[in-house]
C-alpha cells in the first residue's frame, strides 16, 4: 500500500531561515526520482535546486512560485510504495502522458530502497545510489489536485514552462503582437518570472547583454516604458545599458509599475515613489553591513602606491605562452602573503568566548556585481594557489555568481575580502568589514597621474589601497604594516620572491 510521505523545506545551511520559491520543476502527478531536483529556491545566498528524498508520485505542492517559505514548512507530498501510481490525477485522453511516466522509472519502492546520496539536513541516507536517472516527463496532469496547496491560485497544474496557464506558451506570455518564433535569448529565471508575473513576452524585446542576452535590466525597463506609456511617472535613477535612463527597482517595484498600482504597503505611496521590499540578496547585504557597523568598532586606513611595475609585470606574463593572468588574481597572491606577515587580520573575534580566532588558512572572499545584487564568493584555501590557480577560480565563481549558480558553500565561511571597487570607476572608498571577518582590502582604479619616480616627476599608474579593520583584532601598527607590506608589493613584485 502506498504512503504518503512530506517533504518539507530542508535547512539550506548557513543560518538560512527562508527560501523563496523561483521555479517548480515538477507537477502534482509526476513521478520523481530519489534525488531528482524538485523545485529551485533562491535563499538570501543563492539559486539552488532542491533534490527530493523520497522516489514516487509528487501528490501535493505547497507554495506558487515567488512565494517565501519558512525552513521545516512542507515543500511537497509524494506517495512511495506499491500503489503509489494510484495517487497519480488521470492523464489527459489526448496524451500519453501516464502511459510514458508509468513506464520510464522503476517501481517507487525500488527507488526508495536505493537512499539518497544528497544528504539534505534532516533527509536522506549516507549511501548514495549506483544510478540515478533524471526524470523529464512527457506530459502533464490535467487539473490541479485538491490538495496541492495551491489549489486557486492558477498555478496547481503548471510547471515550469507555463504549462496550463492561459496565455502562456513555453514559459512566456503571449502579447498582443504576434512574436518571432525560435529561442529566446535568456538564461535567468528571476529575468523570466519577472516577465511572465507581468504579461510581458520575451521574444519582443532586444537584449542588452553579450550576444542579445536579455537581462533583468532590459525586462525592468520595458516594464517602466508601458507604464510610462499608460500615464504613470516613474523616477529616473541610473543609465541603462543600451544609454537610456533607468531606475533601479526590483521585481516586485516593476510588477506594481506596470499594473499601475503602489503594491500593498499598508500605508499610500504618492505617485512617483516606489516602495522596494528589502529581501532576498539585497536583504541579507542590508542585515549584514548594518551588524557590522553595529559589532564591528573599524577603522580605516589608505595609501597611494604606484603600481606602474605591477602593471608591467602582468603584461610580461601574459606575453609568454600560457594561461593569461588576472590582475585581481595577482592583488590575490599579494594579499595572502600579507596575510602570512600579520595574521592578526585573518580572523575573527568570537564575543561570547571573548577570545580573537586566527585561522591557520585563508578563504578569500571577493566582491562581485551582479543582476540579483552584491555577492561575495569565496576562493577556498587562497594560499595555497598560485596566480594562474587563482585566476582561473576567480573566472569560475564570477560566472557562477552572473548566472546565479553559486552554493551556499560557495558563499560563506571567508576569512579575509578583497573588495576592488576600481571596475567602477572608483578611486577610493571606506570598505565595510564583512562580519564575522576581521578585515577588507578595497582597491580603487589604476589610472596614470603625476608621481615622483626617483626623483624626478613622471606620469606614472597610481593606485589607491584602502584597508577597514577590526580594532578589536590589533591597533593601527598591524594595520599599517600590513597596507604598507601590500603597497610595497605592488609598487615592487619582486617583494614577492621572498614568499613564493
């Protein structure tokens, strides 16, 4: 006999207390695999895919996609075990949708004896299976199952394409102009829920990114423009990418944009004002800069190096056959020696113990721009790698973090940041410690400017360093030895000889 069993919204790691719901990938009446991934969240860290434990018959979902959900809360309802095919809805006459489903996996129980090999917090089994097979089902439940949790809300039926919403075709929302067929040039999810939520069809705008990639901001701003159209002011704050005047909003600002409405804030919004919720990546950037400044007593210290010679050693480099050399990888490789010659700012300070922590490794964690916000990947072990191992991580998590793929793993547990804020133009800044860590190194743009260079002026490539420490962690002499150790190495690399 069957049983049903529930999944609920596993711990995510890290202190994560909620999720938010981005894209089901399974239907109530699915059959799904141990380990399948069933539905794709987005924490205040990352976009993860959320495998299941349990092999069976998907009986239930709870949650429409956009909707926040508490760790512990149920996730979803599959019925393992002979029978289970039973809690299956039936399958539309005019597919064959039961018949293939029925026939692609073996049966429920024999899946369940397997284990999970994805452990999840408070699921799974240590031992992982000898196979797993992804299931893509061929067709859809007709209706919507009285208990999905989402019954009335529209989306019970729908995957993640858009099936069985009207309107909708491949995941987009058809408009009022016939659209060009063939594939739409976009990659994010939150760019095409932000579409889909707002009755916008993809296949009529023109990306802004590489090779016509549609980015959240090319969507916003189609978003702002009918508005306008339809009478509503909008703010005018920052350039577009394609030149154009926009203003940075979230999704749910655009949504109440476009349908003309301020949103339900419980208090009124003159026109003109937007209302932008503070969750998600900017939520978590918020909550943690604010307990730093409140935790943290730091202080800041700068200086300007020539980094002319640095310049110039990266270029030889690179001249020479081999992988080419990032100059972030190479403020990287400087920073860990620094790091070796004072420890004291590879650490953190452990209030309740009221003890300073020094870590005996180095996980860089670097600061990187995206669509969804301000993340801070880590470089694991950044001491032991060398300039060519480092650029190629850095490369790595950079395009993680753009296309919203980094774990939270990938996310937590640096102990030092290096913050070059130069790629915006920027020639300096007072950086804000990353809690818990003990430290940030922010570095401004290299442009040339006037420099006495052994005695005599020059236009030379000038840098400025700047350096927020914890001051619980040591005083100003540690502080400035170490900015003056870094800017030394920049202005003279073969300081670094002494360390390689």
């Amino acid at each position: 006999m069957a049983q049903v069993l529930e999944f609920k919204l596993p711990d995510l790691g890290e202190g994560l207390t909620e999720a938010e719901i981005v894209r089901w990938l399974v239907q109530v009446g699915d059959v799904v695999a141990v380990d399948q991934p069933v539905v794709e969240v987005e924490t205040a860290k990352a976009m993860v895919e959320v495998p299941c434990p349990y092999g069976g018959v998907v009986t239930a979902r709870f949650g429409e996609e956009g909707a926040e959900l508490p760790v512990g809360a149920p996730l979803l309802t599959v019925a393992v075990g002979e029978g289970a095919e039973g809690h299956r809805p039936a399958a539309d006459p005019g597919t064959d949708g039961g018949a293939a489903r029925a026939g692609e996996q073996p049966g429920a129980g024999e899946r369940r004896s397997e284990g999970s090999g994805n452990v999840l917090v408070g699921y799974g089994t240590s031992e992982a299976p000898a196979r797993r097979r992804r299931v893509r089902p061929q067709g859809r439940a007709s209706g919507a199952t009285a208990g999905s949790g989402t019954a009335g809300s529209g989306t019970a039926g729908a995957g993640p394409s858009g099936a069985g919403v009207p309107g909708r075709a491949n995941g987009r929302v058809r408009g009022a102009a016939e659209p060009v067929d063939g594939p739409v040039p976009v990659i994010s999810p939150l760019v095409r829920r932000l579409a889909r939520e707002n009755d916008l069809d993809l296949r009529e705008l023109t990306g802004s990114g590489p090779d016509g990639l549609i980015l959240r901001a090319d969507v916003e701003y189609a978003l702002r423009a009918a508005a306008a159209q339809g009478g509503r002011a909008v703010r005018e704050a920052g350039p577009h990418p394609d030149g154009t005047v926009r203003e940075q909003a979230l999704a749910a600002t655009a949504g109440a944009a476009a349908t003309g409405s301020a949103g339900s804030t419980g208090s009124a919004v003159p026109p003109g004002d937007v209302r932008i919720p503070l969750k998600g990546v900017r939520g978590a950037v918020a909550d943690k800069l604010a307990r730093s400044r409140r935790e943290i007593p730091d202080a800041t210290c700068w200086v300007d190096a020539d980094a002319t010679e640095l310049m110039r050693a990266r270029a030889a480099v690179n001249a020479a056959s081999g992988p080419k050399i990032s100059l972030v990888a190479l403020l990287a490789r400087i920073c860990t020696a620094a790091l070796a010659r004072f420890p004291e700012l590879n650490s953190t300070v452990d209030t309740q113990a009221r003890e300073i922590v020094r870590f005996d490794h180095v996980h860089l964690g670097f600061a990187a721009q995206t669509d969804r916000g301000l993340v801070v990947p880590v470089v694991r072990d950044a001491h032991a790698r060398d300039a060519e191992a480092l650029t190629s991580e850095f490369a790595r998590l950079t395009e993680a973090a753009r296309a919203g793929r980094l774990t939270p793993g990938e996310l937590t547990g640096g102990t030092f940041t290096l913050n070059n804020y130069g790629v915006f133009g920027v020639d300096g800044s007072t950086p804000i410690v990353n809690h818990p860590e003990a430290a940030m190194l922010g570095v401004g743009r290299i442009v040339p400017k006037p420099w006495v260079h052994e005695g005599e002026l020059a236009v030379r490539q000038v840098v400025q360093l700047s350096l927020t420490f914890d001051h619980r962690v040591c005083d100003g002499g540690t502080a400035g030895g170490f900015l003056r150790y870094v800017a030394d190495c920049v202005e003279q690399p073969a300081v670094l000889l002494r360390t390689l």
